[in-house]
C-alpha cells in the first residue's frame, strides 16, 4: 500500500506499515482503529507510539510509518510546510537505501536425476531475514528444503553483493558457501515444499521456476542450508538466487 504525502490528505490504513515522507506533518486519528507512528524505522510490529482515536500530532521529521493496530483507521495528514515534492518508500526501498539488503546466486549446468544444488548460510552476529530464494530450472520437478544447523565440510565462499551499490558501510553479517559443499548431515529440516513444471518448448522441453518469499527471521551464530533437490527423471540446469537483510 501508499501513502503520498500531499497537504490535506486522508487515507485508511490497516495493520501493514506505511511510509510518508516530506515532513514535518500535522497528523489526526478519526479512528474507528488506534494507529501508532514512529520516526525511525520500526523494529516491529509494535514499534511505535500510540495516537487514538481523535487525537493529533505535529511530526517535525521528514519522514513517519503509520499502521493500526486494530480495526482500519483513517488518519487525516497535511505538510506543514506547504506542498513538498514528497515520494512513497517502502519498506523494502528503505532497507536497500540504507544498505541492508544483499544477494547472492549460484547456478549448475547439469544437476543429475536425485542430486542436490545446495548453498550453506553462515549468519553471523545480529539478526538476518532470509526475504526470498527464487529457483529456475530445466527439470519438470524441483524440491525446495531449508535446514537449521547441518553438518559440513568444504566448498568455496560464494560472492555476494549489497543492492545499494553506493552503500559504504560495513559488509553483511551472512557469508554464503556453494561450489559443492559436502553435507555430512542436513540438520533439523525447517520446509520442503516441491514444484512442478510445465513444457516450455526449446531442446530440453522442461521448465521449472519458483519464487519463495519467506521473510523468515533467521537466528544469530547459526548456520543454515538452502537445498534444491533434482525430482525429475533426467539431469539438468538450474539457478537459485537468494535475498536477505541485515537487521
């Protein structure tokens, strides 16, 4: 959802943050629903100070998320300053404009009939959220599994990138290691959820492709393994590309 930040606004919200940017504002709850606001970007879902029904506040910063906390609400908006050139962020924007968010990829020309393609995730100090793992493949089926803490030795650390590419902050928290490493033991399974695919047309005629969005808090210290299984009947290629943040 958006909110444009523009003098003498009004818009239901509901319980899914929102950003208004180009303050300072002027904000009022007609209710029926208790809204909470903060400055900052919240850390969760109960991050913020209260502004009940009827009630008003001025807001000197140039930005606030707004989101109720029960029933929708309606809050009633203006710039203080006038009319603004004021835009929407969403959360996700603001991750990637502070330089939270990153990515890594890996892909295997040919997978064989039952093999696996799997990546070890090494969070290190802090919290991290796995946001999404997107799978294409050449196979009519694929397996998607997510482990907790597995037993493993070799590979090679694979390169991952900020998508803020003019972030100059510290590195990610998350190392990642592919090019094979060799799993003694999976760990405590967390998902497995199987996709199948289509004819696609071309030489090979299989197509498989699936975006997981997760947003899964993963904790500190811990290691993890992304693992995808070939469940087709004949080897083939396949691209897995991950997205987290730093917390």
């Amino acid at each position: 959802m958006q909110l444009k930040g523009m003098v003498r606004m009004k818009r239901t919200v509901d319980t899914e943050w929102l950003q208004l940017v180009g303050g300072p504002f002027h904000l009022r709850n007609r209710g029926p629903g208790n809204v909470i606001y903060n400055t900052g970007t919240p850390a969760d879902e109960g991050d913020g100070i209260l502004l009940g029904k009827d009630d008003t506040v001025q807001i000197g910063a140039s930005a606030v998320w707004v989101r109720s906390t029960n029933l929708p609400s309606v809050i009633a908006y203006q710039v203080l300053a006038g009319v603004n050139e004021s835009a929407t962020v969403s959360r996700r924007e603001q991750a990637v404009a502070d330089g939270r968010v990153y990515a890594v990829g890996g892909s295997d020309a040919d997978v064989p009939t039952g093999q696996t393609f799997d990546f070890v995730m090494s969070v290190g100090a802090g919290i991290a959220i796995l946001k999404t793992v997107h799978i294409q493949a050449q196979l009519s089926q694929f397996t998607f599994e997510l482990y907790r803490s597995p037993s493993w030795s070799g590979g090679g650390i694979a390169q991952t990138r900020n998508l803020n590419d003019n972030y100059s902050g510290s590195d990610s928290n998350v190392a990642f290691t592919s090019q094979e490493p060799v799993i003694a033991s999976a760990g405590e399974v967390l998902m497995s959820q199987s996709t199948y695919g289509a004819d696609a047309g071309g030489s090979s005629g299989r197509y498989c492709e699936q975006v997981y969005n997760l947003g899964m808090i993963l904790r500190p210290e811990t290691e993890y393994l992304l693992r995808v299984i070939n469940g087709s009947g004949s080897g083939g290629g396949m691209t897995v590309d991950v997205e987290w943040s730093a917390e």
